[in-house]
C-alpha cells in the first residue's frame, strides 16, 4: 500500500546491528569532536579575517589564570565575543533542540515523517512569538524572556490540533499529518504576515521570526533559550528506553506498567516547549528535524537511546555549517538559514517519499 495512503510505525524499539550495540560513547565522542571542529570554523569566518590562531587564543583567554590575547586588537576580541561566539553558540543549540524535538515527534506519532516544521509547529511558535512582538508586552520579565511561552503556547496549539485531525482510531497517517500540517502552517503564516502588514514598526522583528537567521544573536537569547530547552533535554533523554516500548506496542507498555497517554503528553510538551524556545530566537527553520534523526537512524540504527543524543550533537554541527555557509555564500548580504536548510531538506523529504512507497503496516 502506498504511504500516502497508510504509514507503518517506525521500528524505533528494535536495538541497532549487533556490531554498533554499547557503542555509544565513541560515537559520541566523534560527533563530538565534528562539533567543536565546525564551531572552531565558525567562529573565524566572517568578513573581518581573523585568523584563526588568534581567535583559539581569544576564546582562551577568558579563562581564568589564562592571559593569551594581550596583543590581539581589541576590535578582533569584540568581534569573536561579543558577535561570533554567541551565534554560534545559539546556532548549535538551536539545531540540537529541533534535531532532538524532531526525533521525538517521530518516535510519539510513529511516523517518520513528522517535524516541527512540517507538522506546524515552528509556524504556531512564532505566530505565539509575533504575537507578542506586536502587543508591545514585555519581553523579559526577571531576566527571563516571556517569548518562549508565548512560542510554547502557540506550538502546542499546533501539536493538538494537528494531532487530533491527523488521528485515525491508533494511528497517525503520513498523509492526514502532513496536510494538517500544511494547513495549519499556512493559516499561521498568514496570521503571521497580516500582524506585519498592521505593525509595519516591528516588521524586522517578524521578519526575524518568519525566516529564521541568527543574526540579531546575543548572550542574552542565549541565555534565555536555556532555562527552557535544557530542562526539557533531560526529560525527553531520561525517556528514551519508554519511547522504545511505545513505538513497539502501545498496549505493551500499559503491560509494562507504562502510562501511555500521560508519557505521550510529557514528551510532546517537553519537545514543544524546546522547539518553541528555539523558534523564539531563531525563527522558522525547517527540516533540521527531519534530516539529522533519519541520518542518525540510518547510520547507527532506532535505539532510541542512542538516536537522541546523538541527533542532539550532529543537529548542532549541521545548523552551525549551514549558519556559515548562510553568511558566506552571497557575501556581503546574508541568506536566511532557513534557506540553506530548505535546499538541503526538501530533496531529502522528497527521497524519504520515494524511498517509503509500498511500505506496509506491520
């Protein structure tokens, strides 16, 4: 049967290949290192060539006890610090929290198609965050930004409706979902447009929200992206073992003593909740959730024990290389990192449709 038609659950409890089980940290480790090696890069490239001997040397020396920049210009240690440094900073945790929040909309609706960009979510968060940029509220309230709410509120908004249209008896077909969220994304997006239209003296705040970059990046985003998206790490991380039993049998894990809904319900508020932290910042950036789980499934298999934090790693390093090559390909001007992602995700989605036809449900 053709899977726009029915989709099969996504085998996510089978372990990986016995050659790559327990195999964990070294692949960790690796991603690891690819990480600090894109970020390395990023952080010396820009119109201001700072090489990038001196800028290891800038980053060290905020160390404490650790003086190895006295005579590097001041204007290059406000360049690497105060510019560089905090996007991409937020580049890699933006691209975590949607590489991760993606992984586990999959694993909950069993669908390997479901993304925080396609099922709607990232529209409904920065419609909540527009909202907010429009009504002249408050941003901040203690130090704390109050746009992550209001993205939150917006994405979760998004999450049920989608889901209870998408929703036949227990299971959720690829193509309900993705026309739901097509259609809710565009009814956001209008919204969205038609606050810009009548707040013409915030529109390059919208603009910000609606196409998604980095370059308005601060310590302080940074800092409020956090209280937010790292509690809700460790909750989805603490679930991956239960969000294997769920993929593999519902009503094996009510056996098991699992509480479906009340689980199903913490992950995607949790995954909501980070998703929405990260398009209050950053905007609207689509595929980053869809690309990095299926690469990582691909390659070392569904555990999700494994696939989280590893989608966690790699979705930073990929949305800091596509951040580089946003403001290196047009130079001077900037591209929208939403751009690049879509140029590199709607090929992939278009071969994950190819590749999924004739599958069955199991």
């Amino acid at each position: 049967m053709n899977v726009l038609r029915r989709s099969a659950p996504l085998d996510l409890a089978a372990g990986p290949p016995v050659a790559l089980r327990g195999a964990l940290w070294p692949r960790l480790a690796l991603g690891a290192l690819a990480l600090l090696a894109v970020a390395a890069l990023a952080v010396s490239v820009g119109p201001a060539g700072i090489p990038l001997e001196a800028t290891l040397r800038i980053l060290l020396s905020h160390l404490p006890g650790v003086g190895l920049a006295q005579d590097v210009p001041v204007s290059w240690r406000n360049i690497i610090w105060e510019v560089r440094l905090p996007r991409v900073l937020l580049a890699g945790l933006v691209g975590a929290t949607l590489a991760m929040s993606g992984a586990v909309y999959q694993g909950v609706f069993r669908n390997p198609l479901a993304d925080p960009y396609l099922i709607g979510v990232a529209t409904g968060a920065a419609l909540g965050a527009t909202i907010v940029v429009v009504s002249d509220a408050p941003v901040a309230w203690h130090g704390l930004s109050l746009l992550p709410l209001a993205a939150f509120a917006g994405a979760l908004i998004s999450v049920v409706v989608v889901y209870g249209v998408a929703r036949v008896g227990g299971a959720v077909p690829t193509t309900t979902l993705i026309l739901a969220g097509v259609a809710l994304s565009s009814l956001s997006t209008a919204i969205t447009s038609y606050l810009m239209l009548r707040d013409t003296t915030n529109t390059v705040a919208i603009f910000s929200v609606v196409l998604g970059g980095f370059n308005t990046a601060t310590w302080p985003k940074l800092a409020w992206v956090l209280p937010y998206a790292l509690p809700a790490a460790a909750v989805i991380l603490a679930h991956g073992r239960v969000l294997n039993v769920l993929n593999l049998d519902e009503e094996q894990a009510r056996h098991l003593g699992i509480d479906v809904e009340r689980t199903k319900l913490l992950l995607l508020g949790a995954a909501s909740l980070a998703a929405a932290a990260a398009v209050s910042v950053s905007g609207t950036i689509g595929f980053v959730g869809l690309i990095i789980p299926h690469a990582v499934r691909l390659v070392w298999g569904p555990d999700n024990r494994r696939l989280l934090p590893m989608a966690i790693v790699l979705g930073a390093a990929f949305l800091i290389g596509a951040d580089i090559v946003a403001r290196t390909a047009d130079q001077p001007s900037e591209i929208p990192v939403g751009i690049i992602t879509a140029f590199c995700g709607v090929p992939f989605f278009l071969f994950l449709l190819r590749r999924a036809r004739g599958v069955r449900l199991a």
